[in-house]
C-alpha cells in the first residue's frame, strides 16, 4: 500500500496506542512500568527483505517512521485549527512528517477525553478533520483513521492494602479482575455506581459514547472529494475491559501490555481489509 509513515494524533491514550503498535513491532519500551507521556519524536522500524504480493517480484527492504503528535487540551486544538488555515507560514514538525513523505502516510485521530461538553468536543473534533483535509493530495497520499473515545472504568484494581502508588506494587502479582461479560453488564454497574453516588462527574466519562456518535455519524457523511476517514472501532471491546488499568486511582490508563494492544490488531486487520478492496 506504499504506506512509509505513521502518524498517530491524539491524547494520553494515543501515546499508549503507539507504544503498543511498537511493540508488537518488536520494540517494546525498556524498563518496568511503561509511561503514557512517550516519547514523542520520530521513531523508525527497519522493513528488511519483505516480500510483496506478487512473489515474482524481489524482496525490498524499507522504512516505516512512526511519530505520536500528542494534542490533549483545548488550546493545543485552537493552534491546530491555526495551523491548518495558515497556508504553510505555521507548518509544524508534524505537518512536515506527512507532507515530506514521498509516499503515503497512516494518521490514527482521536479528539481525547479532556472535552467537558458537546462543544467543545465537536471543535476539536472539526479541528482535526480540517487538519487532516488540509494536506496537498490528501486523498491519494493520507489514509486516514479516526479512533473513538473511551471510558474510564471506576473502581479498577489493583488496589493493594497500604500501598499508594502503582510504582510500589509488585506486577508480577496476578490481578484477579475479568473483563465485563457483556455492555449490558458493563451498564448496570455504571448506573449502579452512579445511583449511589459514587461516580466522580469531573471525568465526563458517561458523555463519550454521545461524543463517538456524533464523530462517526458525521464521518459516514463526508464528501467523496475528501479523503476518507475509517472508523477504528475500539469502543465495543474496550469499554468492557475494566481489567488491566493502572489502578491507584487511576481507571483511564492501561499497563503494557494490555488491552491497547488490540487496539493495534484492528487497525492491521483493517489496512488488510483496505488492501484488498
């Protein structure tokens, strides 16, 4: 598919989706607890001897290069907007990741989980699609994903007995929680906890799935002459693994591995499904 470059733009959780995409590459993070902040510069995966659909063809060897552009507060959208309407005269690295790439290039989108309400999530939202459309031949040089938003799951373990950070608690231990066997299930112990209080309405995790149905309701109806966005459908399976968060307090974020490795299982699944459409 001539696919050279990866970009994937978004939140804390995106950063956490690159980190799996390289592992599963063979370049897990070195060290013990993975962090979510990244690192975010260019990070290149050698392609040696592949072998291409037609076997009568030789093996070539490339690069892919995978850069995280993390956007997370509504301000760092109100730049990109900027940036997108400004004709090149405030290019970022980013834009100049995609746009010097002779071939095509992957961008995975997600608007975050920082959005307090349906405004300002549909900003950002908007902000990243002018972005996107504002590349030169985005349509034949961007193949485009958008990543859906996903909740939190409130009381996630581990939650160890006297100890308080997530550095101090021994991860080779077992953490005995199963996934939710269903939505309706994962429901019912939302509302549960929401009925008695528990839930903290800071987090604005039960407005998501209002936010995804808007983003995919708009995308199925784009235009033909932009470039198509795919809809990265993650929410269905994660929103039931309340197993694997870091715990102590936090219930958004995931360890490594974890359950964002999936998350990079459907997009190969799909680029497989694109290329042989």
């Amino acid at each position: 598919m001539d696919i050279r470059r990866v970009l994937i733009l978004g939140d804390s959780l995106s950063i956490q989706f690159g980190i799996s995409f390289l592992s599963l590459l063979g370049f897990p993070p070195r060290g013990g607890r993975t962090s979510f902040r990244g690192i975010l510069k260019p990070f290149t995966v050698p392609c040696t001897n592949v072998t291409l659909q037609n076997e009568t063809e030789e093996p070539i060897s490339f690069n892919i290069d995978l850069l995280i552009y993390r956007r997370s507060p509504i301000a760092d959208f109100e730049y990109l907007n900027e940036e997108s309407s400004s004709n090149g005269t405030l290019a970022n690295f980013q834009r100049t990741f995609v746009q010097s790439n002779p071939k095509r290039t992957v961008i995975i989108a997600n608007a975050g989980a920082w959005m307090k309400k349906m405004g300002d999530y549909t900003f950002v939202f908007h902000s990243i699609l002018n972005w996107i459309d504002s590349f030169p031949n985005a349509t034949t040089k961007i193949l485009a994903f958008y990543r859906p938003t996903i909740p939190g799951h409130f009381n996630c373990k581990p939650n160890a007995p006297n100890i308080s950070k997530p550095t101090e608690f021994d991860w080779t231990e077992p953490v005995l929680q199963s996934p939710y066997n269903d939505y309706n299930e994962y429901l019912r112990d939302t509302q549960m906890m929401l009925s008695s209080g528990e839930l903290i309405e800071k987090y604005n995790w039960l407005d998501f799935e209002s936010y995804n149905r808007y983003s995919r309701e708009f995308i199925e109806n784009r235009t033909a002459d932009r470039p198509t966005i795919y809809w990265l459908n993650i929410f269905n399976s994660s929103v039931l693994r309340r197993d694997g968060h870091v715990g102590f307090r936090d219930c958004l974020h995931y360890y490594h591995p974890g359950p964002t490795d999936w998350w990079v299982h459907f997009l190969y699944s799909m680029l497989l499904d694109i290329a042989k459409s």
